[in-house]
C-alpha cells in the first residue's frame, strides 16, 4: 500500500516539476534571484505545504492533496476533542489494558495500573507522543472511543477537512488519514487553544507514576533549539506514514504553517524544516520584495 502510495506521490510530483518548466527559464532570462531560489526549493517529503498563517497564502505545495496515513499528527486532533468537550482535566484515569497497542506492538512506560491527570496524559501524548496517554484519553471519553472517533471526525467536516478519517486517537490506526492541505487547516485550529500550544512547545517534562519520577522528552528537536520561534508542534511515524512533522513557527517576520509527510529517512522532517526555513529568508531579503510562490504552490488562498 506504502509503496503504491508513493509512487503516485512521485509521479505528481514530476508531473508539477514539468509544469513549473517555465519558471525556470524565466530565471535563466534574468529573473530576480530571490526567485530563482524559491524555484530551487527541493523538500524530501513526499508531501509538504507551506502557508501564510495570516494570509492563507499558499506559499509551497508539494503533492498537497495527496491522502496518506498521518500517525500521531492525530494526537493534535485528539487534544481538540478533549478539550471542545469540557472534560475535568484533573480527573484522574488509569490506565487499561485496553489502552495497550495491539496494532503495531508499540511500548510504553506507562503501564497497566497507572494512573495520571486527563491534563498530564494530554501533555505527554502532544510533547512524546505517548501513545498509551491518547488512548486513554479516547477510551475515557464519554461514550468510548467510539463516540470519541465520531467526534473526531465530526470535527475534521467541521474545519472542511474533506479529504480526512480518523479511526482512533493514537494515530496508530493507518485509518487514520489526511493530506497535507487538509493538515494545514487542522493546526491552524489548533494553534488557537492555548493548552495545545504550551504542551507541544515543552522541551521536556516529569510525571509521577507510583511515586516513581517519568521524564518526557519532546520528539521535535527543533523545540530546544533557541533560534526556532516556534508556537505549535507535532510529529508522527509508523511505517505506513513514514516520518512526519507538522509546526507553527514565526518565520522570515511572518506566522507560517508548515506540514512535512512521509519524509524519507530519520532525520529528512527536519532538514526539510530548516530548507523551508532558509527559504524562507532567503526570499525576504529586500531585493526581493517578500516570499515568491513556489512553482508547485497553489496561486489561491487556502480557506481559513
């Protein structure tokens, strides 16, 4: 299914290629180098769009409706149900064997018995990813996560993700589906709750579990790093999805969102961040009069 997948993602994308030729030879004709760079811009995901936050702005795509599975770039989705609900955050719920991944095999340190806050297993499932945490917060949700994937999917139409499916809140599920363009809008929404930005921001954080101290560490690097002004982030990986990443990030003077999807190697989500990034300021400079369009990004603003 994987393989299939991206080998119509990479046909798009030769396709686009081969669209944006004209381009090219508008630079070789003495266009402005600010935007022969961003015709230069090359990204290892196998999907990607950059967008304007403010303006909605497409400023990159990249095989940008292309649906694939998005791992735990579902837990953003998971938080917003979570918190739409009014749930008592500081309800405490221990964990089941129910809440065990019979999918993929996953491990967790939280075991069977285990008992945190709504709030803290909220925090750790958006900062680690913890997968144990998400699905305890499906399975508590009134009604079970049945009712808890209704909602999420109920949401999804909500926000005019149209080409998106949830089939549970780990992300584990390769029911779980979207695009790139359909992501944008999802962390535009959830960048507006406050919880969701603060907890995928953490660089790290303690619970306590019988007694006994869990350190949590964020799966974004980039969150450590000082240099990055970064307001929301996300990332996901199971074999289906490859390695994903999604993020809010003040950039070249301007909000940005930024969704990266099956990027093809450990750490290729993060260099393609930082390519985005140099693009970016790249194609600020004053000589160029503000960010050029990719060739691959769509001339229309995205719907807010």
């Amino acid at each position: 299914m994987l393989s299939s997948l991206r080998s119509m993602l990479i046909c798009a994308g030769l396709g686009l290629a081969f669209a944006a030729a004209p381009g090219h030879a508008e630079a070789r004709r003495g266009a402005d180098p600010a935007a022969s760079a961003a015709h230069r811009l090359s990204l290892r995901s196998a999907a990607a769009i950059v967008q304007d936050q403010e303006t909605g702005e497409i400023l990159y795509g990249k095989n940008a409706s292309a649906v694939a599975p998005i791992a735990s770039i579902t837990k953003l989705m998971t938080a917003m149900v979570v918190l739409d609900a009014g749930l008592d955050l500081n309800e405490t719920i221990t964990i089941s064997a129910e809440d065990m991944d019979a999918l993929k095999g996953t491990r967790s340190r939280l075991k069977p018995g285990a008992s945190l806050s709504r709030d803290e297993l909220l925090r750790i499932a958006l900062m680690a990813s913890e997968n144990r945490a998400a699905a305890a917060l499906g399975r508590s949700y009134p009604g079970g996560i049945e009712a808890f994937t209704r909602a999420m999917n109920h949401k999804a139409q909500m926000l005019g993700m149209n080409g998106s499916h949830f089939g549970d809140s780990t992300g584990l599920s390769s029911a779980n589906v979207s695009s790139a363009e359909d992501l944008a809008k999802l962390v535009r929404a959830a960048h507006q709750y406050e919880l969701i930005r603060s907890y995928t921001t953490m660089t790290g954080h303690e619970v306590h579990v019988a007694g006994r101290p869990l350190a949590y560490r964020n799966t974004n690097r980039l969150v450590a790093n000082g240099s990055w002004n970064i307001g929301l982030s996300k990332t996901g990986f199971t074999n289906d999805a490859g390695r994903c990443l999604v993020l809010q990030a003040k950039l070249a003077e301007r909000q940005v969102i930024i969704v990266l999807l099956d990027s093809w190697g450990k750490l290729s989500r993060i260099g393609d961040a930082r390519r985005i990034r140099n693009w970016l300021e790249a194609s600020a400079r004053p000589q160029s009069g503000g960010v050029h369009k990719a060739a691959q990004g769509s001339r229309k603003p995205a719907p807010a």
